[in-house]
C-alpha cells in the first residue's frame, strides 16, 4: 500500500513541482554556477575596460591604484577559500562509511557531478575567454614585468580557482562517499595535481620570457609544460568511469531494495 501511495503522488506530481524539485536537489551547481559566471563576466569587463587604458605601464602610478589591488584581492580570496573550505570538509568529515545510507550516497554523487559542471563551465570561460587574450596581449605590447593585466586575471586568478575548487572537492568526495572514504582516487588525484602544478610552471614560464623568448611563440619549448600538465584532464576519463559505474550500482541496488513482489 505504501508503495502504491508513493507512486501515485509521483504520478500525480505537476510539471512544476518536477521542475521546482529539480531545481531544490540541484540548487548548489545552479547558484554556484551563476555566481562564478557573474564574478568571471565581471573580471572581464575590468580587463576590457582598464587594461589599454591604465595596464600597460606597471611602474605607473595609475597601475599600482587599478590593478595591484585586485592582484592582492585574488590571492587573499582564492588562499581564503581553498583554506577555509577545505578545512571545514576535513573537520566535518564522516567516520563511519556504513551509516550512510545509499540513497543519500547516490546524492552525494549528483552533488559532486554537479560541482564538476561548475568546474567545467568555469574552464570553458578561462579557455575561450582569457588564455587567447594573454598571447595576443603579449604580441601587441611590451611584456614590462611578469604583472600585466592578463596575467593578473589569468595566472593568479582564473586558473588556480580551478585548483581551490579541486582540492576541497578532492576533501569532500574523499571524506563523504563511502567509495572513496579511507582510499585515494588515482585518476582524481592525477587531475588534481596536474592542474595544481601548472601554477609553478608560471614562473618557469615567465623566467624564459626574460631570458630567452622575447616574442610570445605559441609553439615555444616554454610552453610545453602547459600542454603536459593540461593532459591531465584526460584523467578525467578514467575517474569518470569510476563515478558512472558507482553510480549505477547504487541506482540498480536502491531500485531493487525499493521494488519487492512479496509485498504487492
């Protein structure tokens, strides 16, 4: 009876109650979704706006009021969130795998593809909207010191959010879905080191600029660290394969304990 009862409000249910309850389970990825697309349309309307007009000259007294600050803002708030959030996932973690329950590991596991989505949009953003616009800025003007607008933006901004959204959501999954808890994600891992490791390789980028590659070549041998740290991503096949069958264990477990002849 009671399961004749569930099914005939699911039935029952309207088109807008769907759509409000999709929109409840999903509430995460839809408003951090829309709060980094407004924070990356913002940064990049300030790089239009000042960057020819007041960001070319960094020994300038109009680059120190317009740009540095918002250098400094960056890395207090992206060191800020990774900290605190990863923190906060560690303390709070769960010690007993087994009480949690299946249901709500399943979704756990839409909470965290929808934390990738959010990555993903936010990778789109960087790929199609700030990597170019560094190359072609570096071809029409004099790169002065490694703190240019576009570096500002991109450097220490854009691409390592990627990694303070990586590392909590390495913590979390790691600390809340009973198949990862006490183990390590190879292929997370990899993606995850692969992306932090790029920051370093900034400043071997940016010590060959110096020295040796004046012009911003985009086949430059100094540039080859990007590309090998960017295939990283490509694990993201393997661990994807891993959340999709986990998935689809817990969904053909949770239907079969949910569908019971016996009681019919």
């Amino acid at each position: 009876m009671a399961r004749e009862n569930t099914q005939s409000i699911a039935l029952d249910g309207s088109a807008d109650s769907k759509v409000a309850g999709h929109f409840k389970r999903n509430r995460f990825a839809y408003v951090f979704g829309a709060i980094v697309i407004a924070a990356g349309t913002a940064i990049r309307i300030y790089l239009d706006t000042m960057g020819f007009t007041v960001g070319t000259d960094y020994y300038s007294e109009e680059f120190q009021k317009y740009w540095m600050p918002v250098l400094y803002g960056e890395l207090i708030l992206l060191s800020s969130f990774t900290i605190i959030l990863s923190v906060y996932c560690w303390m709070t973690r769960e010690t007993d795998a087994s009480s949690i329950s299946k249901e709500l590991e399943l979704s756990r596991y839409w909470k965290l593809l929808g934390i990738f989505t959010v990555m993903g949009i936010w990778a789109g953003c960087v790929a199609s909207n700030a990597v170019e616009s560094d190359a072609a800025w570096h071809q029409v003007t004099i790169r002065d010191t490694d703190f240019t607008p576009t570096h500002i933006v991109i450097f220490y901004f854009a691409l390592p959010f990627l990694t303070a959204m990586l590392i909590p959501a390495f913590i979390w999954t790691h600390t809340r879905i009973p198949a990862y808890m006490n183990k390590i994600s190879v292929p997370f891992l990899a993606v995850v080191c692969g992306i932090l490791m790029i920051m370093p390789n900034y400043g071997f980028n940016e010590w060959g600029h110096t020295f040796f590659y004046a012009e911003e070549l985009f086949a430059a041998p100094i540039h080859y660290g990007f590309v090998f740290l960017g295939w990283s991503l490509f694990f993201l096949v393997p661990l994807a394969m891993q959340l999709i069958g986990n998935m689809a264990r817990l969904i053909a477990e949770t239907t079969a304990e949910d569908y019971n002849p016996a009681a019919e």
